[in-house]
C-alpha cells in the first residue's frame, strides 16, 4: 500500500479534521464530511472502525460528534491506516490484490522488493503524527493563503 486506498484516505481527513479541532469539544460528523469532502455514509464506517480501535470518541445528544482520544503528536498517520486496513494488512501484496489469490506466493521474484517498499513507506507514515500535519498546514497557509485544507 505505497497510496492510501481511499478509505485510508477518507480516515486520514477526519482524524485531521478532529485534531484541527481538538480542545473544541465533539465534533459532528456533518461537519467532518463538508469540511473534508468525505460522503457522509462512507464517513460513518470509518468513524465507527475508528472508534472501535480507541482512536476517536463519540458523545451522543445535541451537542454530542466525535474526538480524538489523544493529543494529535501522539496520533501517527501509520496508526491511522493500519486500524482502516486491520482486515488487510496480513494478506495485502503490493504486487497482487492479495497474498492468498497469487499465483506466485512463495516464488515471487518481486516479493522482497514490494515487502521493503511497503516497510519504507510506513516508516514515513510511522514518523508522521497528526501535529506534523496541522503544522505543514500552517507553513503552507503561510505561503500560500489560497491552500487551506
């Protein structure tokens, strides 16, 4: 997975949504969608797998939405994907949809390749917390007021 598939994309967005918006109570799911474009079904799922994991909260009632359950430097991108994706992180491949369905596994000439690839990109999402992104964001606004996300 060198891309996040859109559903690790999609929860990417909301977990930055609600780390934009730590220490302002819940936040509402409609709320996450607009700002981050995310269909609001979809977002639903996602938000409920994340629960589920510990990531996020979510407070019923009028004034209930959902929260980060830590401080966005302890969030990493790579804790994020890996909750999304649990069901595929064994049988994933970078070269087949999956391990199980090769028609090469354990002949793969291209195994070792896809496996150190796949470990490098997680040690980048592995070093990247959500703080490292809400302040990215904020240089790139410095730079460029247009570009806000």
């Amino acid at each position: 997975m060198l891309t996040p598939t859109k559903k690790g994309q999609y929860a990417l967005r909301a977990v930055y949504e609600l780390a934009k918006r730590q220490g302002s109570g819940p936040t509402k799911i409609s709320t996450i969608a607009d700002a981050q474009a995310i269909p609001h079904r979809f977002l639903e799922v996602i938000l409920y797998r994340l629960k589920a994991s510990g990531l996020v909260a979510s407070k019923r009632g009028f004034y209930g939405g959902y929260l980060l359950t830590k401080p966005a430097e302890q969030v990493t991108v790579g804790e994020i994907l890996r909750h999304v994706h649990k069901e595929m992180a064994e049988a994933e491949c970078m070269a087949c949809i999956s391990v199980r369905k090769c028609p090469f596994v354990g002949k793969c000439a291209f195994s070792s390749l896809w496996q150190r690839a796949k470990t490098a990109v997680f040690k980048v999402y592995d070093d990247t917390t959500l703080q490292d992104l809400l302040d990215d964001n904020e240089a790139v606004k410095v730079l460029d007021p247009r570009c806000v996300v």
